[in-house]
C-alpha cells in the first residue's frame, strides 16, 4: 500500500553546524514550507555535414543550480525555554568576521512518525532573506528564504539524541507549549532632530534583511569526466558562496488622522510625500516590560507615501544606509 507524504505532517530541523559536535534545533514553522532544486541544462548540436536532418538539439546535464528554500517561523517568548526558535535569526543576521560572510547550515524535513523515518535535508544553506512581520496586536512571524548546495533524500534514523535548545536541555516533546510572540505592546519612535518621538496611530510595520548571495561554480577537470555518466550520484553541486552585500529595510504603516492638518511628528511638519533621513527604533511584544523584538536604524532614509481604501493610511518606507542596525530579540 502506497504510504503518501503530505507537508503538514512533516517537521522541520535546523543542524547548527558552526559548533563541534552538531547541534540540531526543531523549529516552530507554519505549514507554508518549500524547498526545491534544479539542473544546468545545455543543449547539444546533432545536426553536421553528414546528416543534416538532426535539427532537434540533444541534452547535456553536468552541474545542479543552488536549491531554494522557504518557510515561516513564529516568534517566541525566549524566557519559557524557547530560545532555540530564534537560531535562523542568529544565522540571517550576524556576520562571520572571520570569514567576512554569513554563516550556513543544514536543515532537515523530518516525518518522525514513519518507520524508518523519512527526510529530506539541504546541505550548506544560507539565508538570503528575512521578512519580520509585526501586525497591530497579532502573532509575531519571520519568512526566511535562503539557497543551499544540496536537496537531498533519505530513510533512515534521524539523530534525535543531539536534539537540544540553546540552554542545553533536551527538546524531546514537540507538544511543548510555547509563548508566542504578539505585538500587544507596540511602540514605534521617529528621531528627525534632537530627541526621539513616540508615533500614535501605528497600524503595522515589517522589517526586511536582505543577503546577497553568489554561488562560485564548483567545477574541476574530475568532476568535469566524473559527471559524464548518466547518475545523479555525479552530478556537480554548488560548493562555495560569497557574502557580497547586504541590506535592511521595512516599511511602517500608520492611520492618517484627519484632525491632523500636518501628518507626521507632533504636526510640525508635513511629510506626506516626502523622504528624508532619520533615526527609527520599533518595539514589539507582550507588555512593555516583555519586549519580543527591539530594533534600530541609527540612520535610515525613508520616503512617506498616502494610501487611498478604506481608511486612509500612510507608510514610511526606509533602508538603513548605515551597518549600524541592530536587532535584539527575547
């Protein structure tokens, strides 16, 4: 009888890789995960002098693109035990100094319940992007897309020993009961002269991290003639990447009041449809003395643009235009 796969019953793993032995950490995704990978194809000319009826182009597959991933994490109160959840972040956010780059990872689709147990795994991964999502008074999320050198298939026993969180004890009860991250406290501060001001009205706001990835071809003479047989066994994988850029941004949404003649700070000046440079601070989390997510932009430039619904709103969408960025996240 066929035994049928379905996403909603898989797990996702991520194997911290940076430290000796392993640490493997079970994330608390939604079900929206993807991942997936393809081949270099490069077409043959067949058609020559001698047989010149050969017009369509045979096939040459050598080398593998990098593979894609997604999912979605929700943000979690790190004093219950929880603080393994925010590890992707640690991995999206820092860089290596030593290596000048960003560091990468293995991640595992586990379905645990299956005998023998049954996974996928992506090997060298990296994070290409973040998207923090802080809606007014709602669950907290975080979608990270990254790039990896390799999907890969197995059945066999997953290492389950080496399941940790970051305190050192044992995770083994996926039925834990997390606190989730909500935005109940919200706070959001503009700097445009001497002090910061405290924003009212704030509908949202989200935060982007932007990595720029390039994979360096992994292509040698061997690997060239090993690949030459037609197994998937010798396929040419991506082996290395290059950290070449970074950047981080977001966009703030705020209810237009029409009591307000100058929207903007304490109605001073009007910056509908304008940009200028600024410091910006957003706090997000239960209370104000249970912050989830801090972060600041020392020195962001952003533009203010109107929306026309239902209710009229405005966003200011910024990007730090300094490495001076930090998130601090509980």
């Amino acid at each position: 009888m066929a035994r049928f796969e379905f996403r909603r019953e898989g797990r996702v793993w991520l194997e911290d890789t940076t430290v000796s032995p392993s640490q493997y950490y079970l994330l608390h995704t939604t079900r929206d995960v993807t991942f997936s990978q393809t081949f270099q194809e490069q077409g043959v000319e067949r058609r020559t002098l001698h047989d010149r009826t050969k017009f369509v182009e045979g096939s040459s597959i050598t080398r593998a693109n990098p593979a894609d991933f997604s999912f979605t994490i929700y943000m979690i109160d790190g004093e219950f035990g929880f603080e393994h959840q925010h590890k992707p972040l640690n991995f999206l956010l820092d860089t290596n100094s030593t290596t000048e780059g960003i560091d990468s990872f293995n991640l595992y689709f586990v379905y645990s319940d299956y005998s023998p147990e049954a996974y996928y795994k992506l090997e060298k991964c990296v994070f290409t992007s973040g998207s923090f999502n802080i809606p007014r008074n709602g669950l907290m999320t975080v979608n990270l897309s990254g790039t990896a050198s390799k999907l890969d298939r197995r059945e066999a026993s997953f290492a389950t020993t080496e399941l940790v969180n970051q305190s050192g004890t044992y995770l083994s009860d996926y039925n834990l009961n997390p606190v989730f991250a909500v935005s109940k406290e919200f706070i959001v501060e503009f700097k445009p002269l001497l002090s910061y001001e405290e924003q009212d009205r704030i509908l949202g706001a989200s935060i982007e991290v932007q990595n720029n990835i390039d994979w360096t071809p992994n292509v040698t003479l061997q690997e060239s003639l090993s690949a030459s047989s037609l197994s998937e066994l010798n396929t040419i994988y991506p082996g290395n990447y290059v950290l070449t850029g970074k950047s981080v941004g977001g966009s703030i949404q705020q209810y237009t009041d029409s009591g307000i003649l100058n929207q903007g700070f304490g109605g001073t000046q009007n910056y509908v449809q304008s940009w200028r440079n600024m410091n910006i601070r957003i706090y997000a989390g239960l209370a104000s003395n249970n912050i989830q997510l801090y972060a600041t932009f020392p020195n962001a430039r952003f533009t203010t643009r109107t929306n026309f619904g239902e209710v009229f709103t405005q966003n200011y969408d910024f990007r730090a235009i300094e490495d001076t960025s930090t998130f601090v996240y509980q």
